[in-house]
C-alpha cells in the first residue's frame, strides 16, 4: 500500500478495480490536522481525468503493473503501434493518454510498455533521450544579457529552449518527465 505522499507525478495506482495515474499532485500540511494532498488522475484504460484528495493516514493500493520491452512502430488516426520484442504482437495505445511521451519517439524506438492485466495503458519512457537537433536559428551577436537561450526543433518534431551555442545537427539530450534540455552530447 502507497501512502498519499507516495503519490507523486507518474505514479500508478489502483482505484475502483481501474489503473490511475496521478498527473498534478500539490500537498497542503493543515497544522494539527495532518496534511492533504490533491491530486489530478488520468485513467489509464479510458483517459479520463478527475480530481482526488486524500487525507492524512489515507493508503491507496499501487496498481499492478507489468513492464515489457516494445518497440514504437507508428502514429495514425489517433492511434500509436508498438510491437512486443518477445512475442512479436503488435499493439495500439490512444495517443492522446501518451501525447507527452510521443513526443520523444522516433520510429523503431525500443520503450517499456506498461500493461495492466496483460493490457497496454501507459509507456515508461527513459529520464532523458538523446535526440538530434533539426533547428536552431543564429542567436543575435551581442545579445549578452544574460543566459542566452532560444527556441528549438529536435528530430521528433518537439520543440524546447536551449542555450543560444546549439545548433543543427547537434546531439542533445531532454529530460522525458520536463521536457527541458539537459545537456549537448560531447
């Protein structure tokens, strides 16, 4: 059993016999009265989000998942295919309930699938990919300011602020739970 301040962003839980993962999570501590922690959960069969605080000694079941490697095949009408590396099966996932990590996948991607009673619902994504940058535009010379930073393609079409010095070509690293650029590959 997780207690509530286990319920971190990316956690998966159990409510009502369905998988839940918890997408905002804020705690308030009430003085004497203990702490609250709201929560936002999305479902991982439908999609669906909803609002959920849990108090004090309150404990949620962890939901039980099983991680496979796969491979991202494609996108289309809304669908994303995968293929399991031990079996060979192809299988689909709602776009929308993984928006967030197609945008870090490229076809033939190796990624963990989270399944659910034997059914995909989520994908566990590494904390940082290294992806190749497509554009950068020239930062203005003398713009010395302060951090120099602009806006940014990489290779899957997702696009971030990074330091003024990136340009196309270069190899840069992401962090997958933020988004935000970690580092160029040396």
């Amino acid at each position: 059993m997780l207690g509530i301040t286990d319920l971190r962003k990316g956690t998966l839980i159990k409510l009502d016999g369905q998988p839940w993962k918890v997408v905002e999570y804020s705690q308030k501590q009430m003085g004497r009265g203990g702490s609250t922690v709201n929560t936002k959960l999305k479902n991982a069969l439908d999609g669906r989000v909803i609002s959920k605080n849990f108090k004090g000694a309150e404990k949620v079941a962890p939901a039980d998942i099983e991680v496979r490697s796969a491979q991202y095949l494609y996108s289309s009408d809304g669908q994303a295919f995968f293929m399991d590396d031990e079996n060979f099966e192809q299988f689909e996932l709602n776009s929308e309930s993984i928006k967030d990590e197609l945008q870090f996948l490229l076809e033939g991607q190796k990624v963990g699938v989270q399944l659910f009673e034997n059914r995909p619902v989520n994908l566990e994504m590494p904390n940082n990919l290294f992806l190749k940058v497509v554009e950068a535009p020239n930062v203005v010379k003398g713009d010395t300011s302060g951090a120099v930073t602009k806006e940014i393609v990489v290779e899957t079409g997702y696009r971030l602020r990074a330091p003024g010095f990136i340009k196309p070509g270069d190899e840069i690293s992401i962090d997958t739970s933020t988004g935000e650029y970690r580092e160029r590959k040396k």
